[in-house]
C-alpha cells in the first residue's frame, strides 16, 4: 500500500511539474516571438512600406528587408514575412524563387493563445490591433508555428514572425513528457 501511495504521490508530483515547465517554456517562446516582431519591425523604416504593390520598387525595398535583416534575428526554421490587410502575404523570403507563395492567405487563420485544449482564440489578422500579438497557429495537419504580429508603421501591413515549434523547444504537455 506504502508503494501504491509513493508512486501515486510521484506520478501526480511529475505531472504538475511537466505541465508547470510546458507552460512556462511556452509562455518565453511567446514573449521572444513578439520581441523578434517588434525588433524585426523596427529595422523598416516608416516610409518603406508605403506604396508596397507588389513587383513595385517599393515592393522591391520591402522585401529586402525580410530577405536580409530578419533572418539576423531568428532561430532555425523561423522566418518573417509581411502580409496585407485581407491576409496575403506580400514579402516573404523565398518568394523570389517561388512566387506561388503569394497565393497562401491567413484570412481564416486564428491565433491562439497556447498549445493546450480549448485555449483562446482570436482572428490572426486583427490580434492585438496596432500592439501586435503573438500565440501558435495551426498549419496543414498538426504543424504548429509560434507566430507574433506586428503592424508596420504608416500603412496597413502586418509583420508576422514564424517560428515552427518543432524547431524549438516543444512546450506541449506531450513533448515536456520525456
């Protein structure tokens, strides 16, 4: 009985602290993506993003900013891309080699606040309005990506930070559990 009751007290103990220790990494992971954000955002200049069409020389500018000074910043597997008011991405780092990038939209994505069940949601394109806002995103399957916004200065674009969770510290219950 003294062994049943040790191990129970064990397995309990394990449990809160695996879940203590996911939601705190998760948490930081969260933080840095916001701050990679707003760093990122604060290497354009005002005025960059400014008649940004795209295939315009003002496009041109703006995406060498994400091609360049972004990928100082971020962890493997991370990346920054800017994406217009409906949704579209407008820069992102490998449109040069395949421009069917600029097909993808996150007009439907929902950013939500955590990787545990049930965890708030909010529409991707209006989170945190002109602060930015950062959460995980469910991609194709269960591909999530830690994902901050950041609206860029005198216009309506948005920088979105990505990094997928698999490239860094998992902070699910599931991936705590080893």
């Amino acid at each position: 009985v003294q062994g049943v009751v040790l191990s129970a007290g064990w397995l309990v103990t394990f449990r809160v602290v695996q879940r203590s220790f996911g939601r705190v990494i998760q948490e930081r992971t969260i933080e840095q993506t916001q701050e990679y954000a707003s760093r990122i955002a604060s290497l354009i200049p005002s005025d960059a993003a400014a008649g940004a069409d795209f295939g315009t020389e003002p496009w041109s500018r703006l995406q060498s900013y994400i091609e360049l000074d972004a990928f100082k910043e971020l962890p493997d597997g991370g990346f920054a891309c800017i994406i217009e008011p409906d949704g579209q991405i407008l820069c992102h780092p490998e449109i040069g080699d395949n421009p069917s990038i600029r097909n993808y939209t996150f007009k439907d994505k929902r950013l939500v606040a955590g990787l545990e069940r049930g965890a708030a949601s909010v529409p991707l394109l209006t989170a945190g309005g002109d602060a930015g806002a950062g959460g995980v995103v469910e991609f194709a399957g269960d591909n999530f990506h830690y994902v901050a916004t950041q609206p860029l200065p005198g216009s309506n674009l948005r920088l979105l930070v990505h990094q997928p969770a698999d490239s860094l510290i998992a902070a699910g219950e599931s991936s705590t559990r080893w």
